[in-house]
C-alpha cells in the first residue's frame, strides 16, 4: 500500500486522540515476535529526553532497557485489546528509514512527519476525506499544520532524525516498519529529580508543586478528583511495582510503602489527598487558571504541608504519588517544580558609551519614554522617591498609563515589599525616576536606565526576606503587562533545575504565539561552574544575560555570573552587562529617597541605616538583566521616532519591533571582553556585553550604518539573499567591522529535551575582497553551519571597497515556512553601506535592500504574522 504524503495532518489529527480512563495494571502476554517495528536503542533514547530513565543509575545497558520496553509494550498492547485505549509512543524516522523505498531521503520534517503518521493509520489518500469532518480540519496545510501543532509534539528535528510523540493504538504502532517505536515508559516521565529529594530541605514555604504534562491531544479538563484517583488506583499495585525492573533503583523505598500502606491503606492521604489543589494551566482558555495560551497542557498540583509532616517518610508518600501519575498513559511528563528565587550610576554610561560619565544616548533624548517595561519580582516599594506618584495606585490587571511611574501593579501573591527588597532594586534600575511630590521630577542619584519610560509590576514574593517566589504560568506572568502596553518583559528570578523543564517550554510557547514581546531573564549566579544556565534562562526564545564587573573592570566577566551552555548545549547566555556593585532603589518601611551627598552613598553589597535614605548596592545577574531591559527600552524609542533612517529622530517611519528582531539588535552590538577575538563566541560571555555605540546608528557620535528586517518569511529550502557593499571613497581608509545577526522564535522544545532546537535556518556571509578573493563565513566562531541556536550571528572585519552576500537558508522546518528578524550593521569612518542589490539563490528571490552614503531612508516590506 502506497501512503501519500500528503495524508500525514489528517492522520496525525486523528492519531493523537487520548482516551481518558480509569487506570489498571495491564495483563501481560504478547508476544514480542509479533513487532515489526524497530525497536528503539538506548543510546536513541538518551539524545531525546532527559529524565530518570537516563540517570547514570538508570538501565545501563542494552539488554534492560530493551527488557523494560518489553513490559511496556506488553501492558500498551493489553490496554488495547481489552479496553481499546491508546497508549504514548515515540515514533522516530531516522537515515535508515528515509533511505528506504518507502521515504526519500530528500524528504523535510513536515512530510517525514506526515509519512510517520499515515502509517500509524495505515491510511489511504481516499480516506482522508472521512476526516474532513473533523472541525478545522480540511485540505490546506496551514490549518492542518495547526491542528497537528495542538496534537502531536515534536520531540526531535534533524536532518539524520525525525522523532514525535503521540498516542497511538499499540497493535498498529506494533506493525510500523520500518520506523523505529518505543511506547513511553513511567520512568521516561519522570523529571530527574523528581523523587528520592529530601523534603525537610526542599520545601518552599511549606508548599510542594509538581507540574504534570499530559499528553497532547486530551481535550477534557483534568479536576482534583481524577488527580486523586491516579494515587488510589495504584495504591494496590505496589507490590507489583516493585517487581518491575525499571524501578529497581527505588525499590527499598517501595517496599518500606508497601508495609505501610498494608498496616494502613490511609498511610499517605494526610499529606496528598487532604493538601493537594489542581490548577490547570494551558490551552486557549480566558479563565484566571489557565494561564498560558498555545497547546500546551499540563495541572499544577500544590501541596501544602505543615513542619511536623516534613520528614522522610513524606517523601516516600510523594515518590509514590509521582510515580501513581507517571504510570497513567494520559501523562506524558511529571516533574517537581523546584524552588524560584531572586538570582545605576555606572550602568548607563557603560552600555552607551564605555567612556566614563558619558551618555551620548540620554543627551540625544533617548531615555525610554513612551515605553512600558513589565517586571515580575518580590514587590515595589511604592513610597520610594523613584515611584512616588500622588495619584496613588490601583491593583490587578488592569493598567493606568497616566501614572507617573507605575502603570500596574498586579498582586499575584501580595502587595508587600520587604527592607532592602530585590524587586524593588531590580525595578529601579530599568526605569526608577527621583520625584519628591510624586509629579515633578529631578535627577536622583540612581535614576534607571532608561527612567522616563514606565513600569507594569507582577508582585511574585512571599511575605518572608528569603527571596522565595511564587511563580505562575508563563500567561498569567506576561499578559498583564504585555495588555499594558509593555514589549518587555524582565525576570531576575530563576530555579535552581538546568534542564530544559515545563516552565521553559511555556515561555517559549507563548513568546512564539507572542512574537512582538521579549522576556530578558538572569542567567544565573552559580558561576564559576559550568551548565549552571537556570530555569527559564534556558528558554530558547527569551534573552539569557550575565553579569559584568563594573566600571574598571567592565570587560571582565564576574565571577559569580552563571556559565552555559544550556543543557542541550546551545550558546547561554545570550549577553552580559554590569552586574558587580549596582547602585539602585533600596525598599524601606518609611517613605524614602536620597541621602543629601553622593559621598554618603553605599558601597557594595549594603544598604544604609538610615530609615529616610533608600539607596542599596547588589550585585548579581539579577542586577545586569534589567539593565538589558532598560536598554531594551531605549532601543524600542529609537525606532518608535525613526532614528533608524540616518541617526537622527524622524529620519525614517516609526518601527514596530517583533521580540526577535529586539533580541538581534542587541546581540548584534554586543562587544567581546577582555581576551576575546570580535567574532568569539562562548558560553562565558554569550556574545558580549551590551553597548549601545555599537549597536544603533547616532548621528555625531559614531560612524555605523544599519539595515534592520522583521518578520522576513523563509521556506523550507529556500535562501534569502542580501548583499552589501562598503564605501571604497576616499575619506574611507581605515577598516571596519561588519556585523549580522539572525534571530528566530522557535517552537518551544518538548520538557527534558536533549535536543530542543526544531526549526533550523542558517546564516552563511560570503566577503568579496578588492582583489577579487572570497572568504566564507559561518556563524557563532564555527567553520560550518549552526544546528543548535536560533541565535546567530558572523562578525569580521572589512576593508573599503569590499561587498558582502549575507544568505538566510531554510534549512529544516518544522512548519511550512518560518519568520526571522535580521540586524546589520558596519562602520567605515564616516562611511555608511553603499547600494545593495538582491540575487537569487535557491528556490527564492532574495530582499532587495539599499542602504545609501548618507544613510537615505529605507523602509523593509514588513509582513506581520500574529
């Protein structure tokens, strides 16, 4: 039977229908001759998923790992047959299937994808029509795609290796030849980490969260009742549990549980049923508990357990509820959230200038205004001189953009701020403005970077001074400040987990259905060690920032500030800035502002004694990312008023920026550090720190020329072209450097992906001397393409006379076509980049764009995808 590929979305629409059902162990007893699908090897498995089944203690060898998919292909086909119940499998199309006869290794994401899914239903073309029925659902791959989005979850995109995960009829998967199958096992979705804690040292503020991911396609609402039903299901099934290979490792524990829930069947509800409250966050829900949009579904379950329960036998009780949920085929991913916690004078001339006391930026005007940044973080210390308003404010939601200062504040947890708080500090430096009557305004000592522009604050603190936060959805975080009006949104907060885990896949969803909107979060503060990149800093779409030294020793990278790579090994962080000494808002129980000289100011790492006086000095990764932030907000005013024309304000129409062209201009300026080569590339220092002269054109002070394009469209295979060429006349002597930067909003990656990269493009420069010679150039210091970041950027030096042929190709897609953003820049004396022109390449006629000698006004053709 020959399947069509054009038969995959109808399937796959179809294929990942979960059916919800009371949860029994499975009668054993197929055959595994019966299979001929491939079975899936180990070392697979670990480059996909990182949970407990990859731990160093897990099966470490072949032959238990393949006994274990035994069992569960056996329990996956036994649920089939006797209650026709689907089951979760990852289906994977690697090089020996695609040089098969039955796919074409030419074949891109999207129809290998298409392929595994007409197999899985042995499909005709003939009978997609009996799917047609289907609401949505109909012949255009844009709608299809869609659908397949909100029902089948990608888990791998490479060229070598195709892998989903869906919910399939185990006695057809059985059958897939020749793709490889491997039916998801409790252990496979565990988060490592998850159990065998301690809980008398890993309780929050006496509050216990797991966050359980079920498996896409299950469209009822998951309640507190069935949550509780999964525990008492598999109460009577310990004993089996502990006969089973793949829990091994924990089964002292389970034996302990066993002998207490014989003594006592109630053993565990004391701490699980009596304390648990589920909240369901995802989907495309308005209500107050979903609090994230996109396809992405999964409860958060909190636990409230008082000091006297803290103790070792708690945490065998939660290991049982964790492994009650794992076990269930409508989950897919079941992780502990770990605690959240908090990770001006010399930060401003330092990102504009790096010449001391010297603000080109602010003297132009360019200070945030009409700009809104939202912050999340402990609290605001709302009597501070920096945020004083008279109008007083108004809690929620909702938002006054005629305040002085803060335009929102939103209560999530509380409206308090404690002595010397983070929140405070941290929104003092994006955007805090001395005024002693709350109306007028005068320079204060630690006004913000960018300290005409406003504030939408999300209080996230707990009422106690260690820094604990209570951390929502990615929707309910965002969306109140982004319906204020804000673009940004800053988070010096993070976890202690370095996986990629459900927080991060939330914010990248939602950055992705978001695409105007930026978060900048703090990388972290467990340097000098490496991998110590913290959740959500490893979000693929957010801007991950170290921290600097300050003023002297602002090329060197603070000891403190958290090193990459990310988990799945792409470049963390992003940029770094000043982090070391930052002077900004210190919270007090009384009003407060200034002391009466800058001599009486504090020195690092403390505050002031006196009650009237809220000045304080941190440091920390929490203190460089909202200085990223306000410039952020700078940045976004200078394309509001045009500046982008010529350097000069209303040179060129007012410019929207998406999130991804915001991120690509502020890494395509970002300086290297101390013993870096310009185009050097690390995990250190990301791809430099933050500087304003070299990233934006200002006429008068620096000599740059920019072409800045957003939301450009590329399709699988094709190339964008775009060509430039550097002033040869004869006031341009000396060399300079040329500088481009590709950014893409990714597809958020599935939770413990080792891999989580799924559209690939790439970034190639191709630099024509005077002598006619080329050189070639790859992205991120490398000497070939880039399949790991959505960030890239080639930086070199020129010469006058040179041109230069940037390519954007679509290398692998995960969607029909994809949107990027694309930041240029080069500097020659006073010379700017000459007249371009466009070439093709590939399947697609690459942009026509022209930047003249004086910098003429150039408008891109923006088309805007929401």
């Amino acid at each position: 039977m020959k399947i069509q590929l054009s038969s995959f979305l109808s399937a796959a629409a179809a294929a990942v229908v979960f059916l919800l059902g009371s949860n029994h162990m499975a009668v054993v007893g197929a055959q595994t001759e019966d299979r001929l699908a491939r079975r899936m090897p180990l070392s697979m498995f670990q480059r996909l998923l990182y949970t407990a089944a990859t731990e160093d203690d897990s099966p470490s060898n072949e032959q238990e790992w393949q006994a274990s998919a035994d069992l569960n292909w056996e329990r996956a086909l036994s649920l089939d047959r006797t209650e026709g119940r689907l089951y979760p499998f990852i289906l994977c199309d690697d090089e020996e299937t695609s040089s098969s006869d039955v796919v074409a290794s030419s074949l891109d994401s999207i129809q290998r994808r298409r392929e595994i899914a007409s197999f899985a239903l042995g499909l005709e073309v003939d009978e997609i029509v009996e799917f047609s029925g289907v609401d949505g659902l109909n012949s255009n791959n844009e709608t299809l795609e869609t659908y397949l989005d909100d029902n089948l979850e990608v888990i791998r995109n490479d060229p070598d290796l195709v892998c989903v995960m869906g919910s399939f009829n185990a006695t057809r998967a059985a059958q897939l030849a020749p793709f490889i199958v491997q039916p998801i096992s409790f252990l496979m979705k565990i988060n490592s980490g998850s159990v065998g804690f301690v809980p008398n040292q890993e309780y929050n503020d006496g509050v216990l969260q797991y966050a359980v991911n079920w498996c896409k396609g299950v469209a009822d609402q998951i309640d507190r009742a069935l949550v509780l039903g999964l525990l008492q299901d598999i109460v009577p099934l310990v004993p089996l549990l502990v006969e089973i290979p793949e829990a091994a490792r924990y089964k002292e524990e389970l034996l302990i549980l066993q002998q207490a829930l014989q003594d006592n069947p109630t053993y565990c509800d004391p701490l699980i049923i009596d304390n648990v409250e589920a909240e369901n966050e995802g989907g495309d829900s308005d209500d107050d508990d979903a609090t994230f949009s996109g396809g992405i579904e999964y409860t958060l379950l909190t636990f409230t357990v008082d000091e006297q329960n803290r103790n070792p036998s708690a945490s065998l009780c939660f290991n049982l509820f964790t492994f009650a949920l794992a076990y269930a085929p409508e989950v897919c991913y079941i992780e502990r959230r770990v605690e959240f916690e908090t990770a001006n004078l010399e930060a401003a001339w330092v990102t504009q200038s790096s010449i001391p006391r010297e603000t080109p930026f602010y003297q132009s005007g360019l200070t945030g205004l009409n700009q809104i940044v939202s912050v999340s973080d402990t609290g605001l210390d709302l009597q501070s001189c920096y945020f004083r308003d008279t109008e007083g404010i108004t809690y929620g939601r909702g938002s006054d953009p005629s305040r002085r200062k803060v335009v929102q504040y939103f209560d999530f947890v509380n409206r308090n701020e404690v002595r010397d708080g983070h929140g405070s500090h941290v929104a003092g430096t994006i955007a805090g403005q001395r005024s002693d009557d709350g109306v007028s305004v005068s320079d204060g000592f630690v006004d913000g970077i960018a300290y005409n522009a406003k504030l939408a604050f999300v209080d996230i603190g707990l009422d106690d001074a260690s820094a604990s936060l209570r951390v929502p959805g990615a929707r309910t975080l965002m969306d109140p400040g982004r319906n204020a009006g804000a673009k940004i949104h800053s988070a010096s907060w993070g976890s202690s987990s370095v996986t990629y885990n459900t927080m991060d896949e939330a914010i990248d969803e939602y950055l992705y259905a978001n695409k105007d909107f930026l978060m900048i979060v703090a990388a972290g503060n467990e340097g000098p060690v490496d991998r110590t990149i913290r959740s959500p800093a490893g979000a693929k779409n957010v801007l991950t920032v170290g921290a600097t030294q300050n003023e002297f020793g602002l090329g060197r990278l603070a000891s403190f500030s958290s090193r990459g790579p990310s988990f799945d090994g792409r470049i963390k962080p992003d940029v770094v800035a000043p982090g070391q000494t930052v002077l900004s808002v210190g919270s007090r129980d009384n009003p407060s502002c200034d002391p009466e000289s800058e001599s009486d100011l504090p020195g690092g790492g403390q505050g002031t004694r006196d009650d009237n006086v809220g000045i304080l000095s941190l440091q920390g990764t929490s203190m460089a990312t909202p200085v990223v932030s306000g410039v952020g907000a700078q940045i976004l005013q200078y394309f509001d008023e045009g500046w982008y024309g010529n350097g000069t304000k209303g040179s060129a129409p007012a410019m929207d920026l998406s999130g991804a062209l915001l991120k690509a201009i502020i890494i395509n300026g970002a300086r290297p550090l101390n013993g870096y080569t310009i185009s050097q590339v690390d995990s250190k220092q990301g791809f430099g720190r933050v500087s304003l002269i070299d990233t934006l054109p200002l006429k008068g002070t620096n000599d740059l020329s920019g072409d800045f394009l957003d939301y450009q469209i590329v399709m699988q295979g094709d190339v964008d072209v775009y060509n430039y060429n550097i002033s040869s006349s004869e006031d341009c002597t000396s060399d300079a450097e040329f500088s481009v930067t590709l950014v893409w909003t990714d597809q958020p990656g599935n939770t413990a992906c080792q891999k989580c990269l799924r559209t690939n493009l790439d970034l190639f420069v191709v630099q024509t001397k005077t002598d006619g010679s080329k050189v070639n150039h790859y992205p991120n210091g490398k000497d070939k393409a880039d399949d790991l970041n959505n960030v890239e950027r080639i930086r070199f030096t020129s010469a006058p006379g040179e041109s230069f042929e940037a390519s954007v190709r679509g290398a692998f897609l995960s969607n029909t076509f994809q949107t990027y953003a694309l930041a240029v820049v080069s500097g020659c004396g006073n010379h700017r980049l000459e007249e371009g022109y466009g070439s093709s390449a590939g399947a697609k006629m690459g942009s026509f764009h022209v930047i003249t000698l004086s910098l003429v006004a150039f408008v891109t053709t923006m088309v805007v995808w929401n």
